[in-house]
C-alpha cells in the first residue's frame, strides 16, 4: 500500500488475494485520510485501533496540530500570535464564528457573554447542598446539567440561529458557577456576578473577594488567567472533545454535552495531570529537593515514581503552549514578588530530563501541565480547583465542536465496533443444575 494521495485511491489487498478500494480524503494541511466506512460490508472486517489513535470520525476546520513540528493552530492562527496578542473573548469568537472580531463585534460579543452571567438561585442552590468533599469537576458537571431546564435554548435539535444563543449562555454562566464552587468548597459565601468587569477579573472578584472588603483586581493575574484560557480553549480530537461529540452525536442537548466533556476531562490523564505535576513536584521537596535522585529512579522503574507532565500523545516536540507557560510563570512570579521553590524545582527537573537521552529519545519534552499548576497556585487556587480552570478554558473548543457537528451533514450518531474476545455460544443450564 502506497502513500495516499489527495486524488488516487489506494488499493487494500486482503489475505485471500481479494482487493479494495479505499476512497482518499484530503486534508488542507497534514496527513489524508482513508475511508474505510464501507469497509465492513464489502471485505467483513473492521479496522482495529485502540484509543482511536490513528482514526478520524470526523473533518474538523477548527483546529491543526503538528504533533512532529510542535504546531497548534486555532483557525489558522499560531497559538504563540493568539496567546501574546489576542484576548480569550477574542479567541472565543474566533472558534466559534470562525473569525476574529472587529472591535465592534467584540463589544457586542462580550456584553452579550456578560449579559448571561447571572445563575438560576436553585442551581446556586445545588451547588450548596454538595458536602465539602465533594470534587469541584462533579460538581461543574452536575451544575451544566441542571442549568439545562432553565434554559429555553436547551433543545435537541436547536434552529441555526439558536447555536450563537446557546453558546453565550453557557459560557456566561460557566464563571459564576466555577466561582460558587470554589467558595461553597471553602466555606464562604456565594457572590454575584458585577457585569461592569471583563469577564476574567470578574471571576477573580467572585473567587477571591472577602466579606466588606473592595476588591482590587491584580492585572498581572488577570492577564496571565486570560492567557492560559486561551491556551486551553481547543485541542483537536482529544478525550474530552471527541466526548463531546460523541454524545452530541445522539442529538443530546448542548449542556449534557458540555457535562459529559466535563466528566471526561476529570481523569486524572487528561485534565488533572496539572494537579498531578504540583503532588510530584511536592514529593521531591519533601525528599530534600534531590531531582537527579527522583530522575534516576523515574529511569530505572520504580513503581511509586512518576513523572509528571513530560510527554504527549500528540507532541512528539516540545508543546508550544509549554514554552509560553513557563514564561508567563516566571513573569508572574517575579512581579508578584514570589519565590516558589517548587518553580525551582520544575526548572531543574527540565534541565535535567531535556539532557538525558532516555528522555529526548522517547519525546518525553514538558507538555501544558507542566508548568500551569504552579501558575495556578501562584495565583491563590486550590489544587483541586485547576481541572476546573481547564474547563473553562476548553468550553469553547467544545462548543465549537458541537456547532461544526451540528452543521454537518455527515454527522452520524456515534457507534463504534468492537473485536469480540469473549465465549463462543454456550448453552443456558439452571440454576438448580448448576
């Protein structure tokens, strides 16, 4: 089987000498695609992929990623102009429109966002009744739901012009209903949202704000949250996104969607490797601080050591998200007047895991996670509290994903084959002749 090509099909030759033809999707930049769709009824086989690594079940025009160069791109436009030059709201109307906005148009945009920030008292309601152990990404989970009947634009199969009113609902009232958990969680009273403030120094107002005290918003946080948001907001096809889809598929509402990817997102291999990275890095400074001792044992496979935020399943370079936040971390911390030893201890652990051949070979560079946790803690969060940041970040590259699968005509409702391993037909004996 030859390379494919954009205009040729490729010709499978099977074991019993049999060919088929299998049709070559093209792709505006990076590999192309085979279609196998009719591949079951014309040779009787399925593909077998686990962890969908090399299948596609979709075309997407949101988002490119070149794992191999370290390339990501929302709509065309390099992460590294995005993060350095665009704001989240900018990035918002850029996935979900397809364009970045006029100054205009992203007014408009914004106080649209801004105009939905209110929550309904009784998902308020729920997120109090929740005991103090419970996990924040439940209950994000559990609140995106239960936004749904209080919401008129939650319909199965929504009309064209009820996509934008979906979108700006559920993403104005994502950060009211982050910030509530966090202060059910710790204890302090829920605050309402102050349309008047962007929408990110309004979150670090209804997170941070203290009981009579003004709140002073710290631009230097306010921008590096901004930024990390934009960071997040989309990925392509990973776990969560394709969750997304996959359920969205079923014509399910775009609120259970978005609480599925909520769900999705909570393992601990996908949105909690942040939180991961802060335990690893805790555990070296509680051993003495000695990386080149936690590093040797990483190699030599001790069970109980893992390394935390090294490597990717798409980035076989350097993740350029990674390079920003490690910049964006320094920078804040200085101008925050910090001194965070576990910062330290990151920067060497890199310097050392970068010289090791046992690492370069096997592509293990710092992803995302690596760096965004100490950001984070920077900046006053939990660490239970950073899946959350990650949502709210990613919600609109899952938004996005919904309305492109929505508009398209060959969406089909998710359903994946199977290799069946298990018995062949036996024969039903009683219970009492067991």
């Amino acid at each position: 089987m030859t390379t494919p090509s954009a205009s040729e099909p490729v010709t499978l030759t099977m074991a019993d000498g049999g060919t088929i033809e299998l049709p070559v999707e093209s792709a505006t930049e990076g590999g192309a695609g085979l279609d196998i769709s009719k591949l079951l009824a014309r040779a009787g086989v399925v593909t077998f992929d686990p962890g969908f690594a090399n299948t596609a079940p979709c075309r997407s025009a949101i988002t490119y990623i070149d794992g191999e160069a370290g390339i990501l791109r929302y709509r065309g436009y390099p992460i590294e102009a995005l993060a350095h030059d665009a704001s989240f709201s900018e990035v918002i109307h850029l996935l979900l429109f397809g364009e970045l906005p006029t100054a205009d148009q992203l007014a408009a945009f914004e106080s649209d966002l801004r105009g939905h920030a209110a929550v309904p008292d009784e998902v308020l309601r729920l997120i109090e009744s929740f005991p103090s152990s419970a996990h924040p990404m439940s209950m994000l989970s559990a609140a995106v739901s239960a936004l749904a009947p209080y919401s008129k634009n939650a319909v199965a199969e929504p009309a064209p012009e009820q996509l934008a009113a979906n979108a700006a609902e559920l993403l104005g009232k994502l950060p009211t209903v982050a910030a509530a958990i966090h202060r059910h969680l710790t204890g302090q009273p829920i605050v309402a949202p102050d349309v008047s403030l962007d929408a990110v120094t309004d979150f670090l107002r209804m997170t941070f704000a203290t009981s009579g005290a003004p709140f002073q918003p710290n631009p230097t946080v306010s921008k590096a949250l901004d930024m990390l948001f934009v960071l997040h907001a989309d990925h392509e096809q990973n776990c969560s996104t394709s969750t997304v889809r996959l359920v969205g598929s079923s014509q399910a509402t775009l609120f259970a969607s978005i609480s599925a990817g909520i769900d999705a997102l909570s393992g601990p291999l996908h949105g909690g490797a942040n939180q991961a990275v802060i335990e690893m890095l805790e555990t070296i400074r509680g051993q003495g601080g000695d990386v080149a001792s936690f590093v040797r044992r990483v190699k030599e496979g001790h069970g109980d050591v893992r390394l935390m935020g090294f490597g990717h399943r798409v980035y076989k370079a350097y993740d350029p998200r990674a390079t920003i936040v490690k910049q964006t971390a320094t920078t804040v911390l200085e101008q925050l007047g910090k001194d965070d030893q576990l910062l330290d201890l990151a920067m060497q652990l890199e310097e050392v895991a970068l010289s090791d051949d046992y690492f370069v070979s096997r592509h293990l560079y710092p992803n995302v996670d690596f760096y965004t946790g100490i950001l984070y803690r920077a900046m006053g969060f939990p660490t239970d509290m950073f899946t959350v940041l990650f949502a709210l970040g990613r919600a609109p590259g899952w938004i996005a994903h919904w309305i492109e699968m929505t508009h398209d005509p060959q969406t089909k409702i998710g359903r994946p084959r199977q290799i069946y391993s298990g018995h062949n037909a036996r024969e039903f004996v009683p219970v009492s002749a067991r």
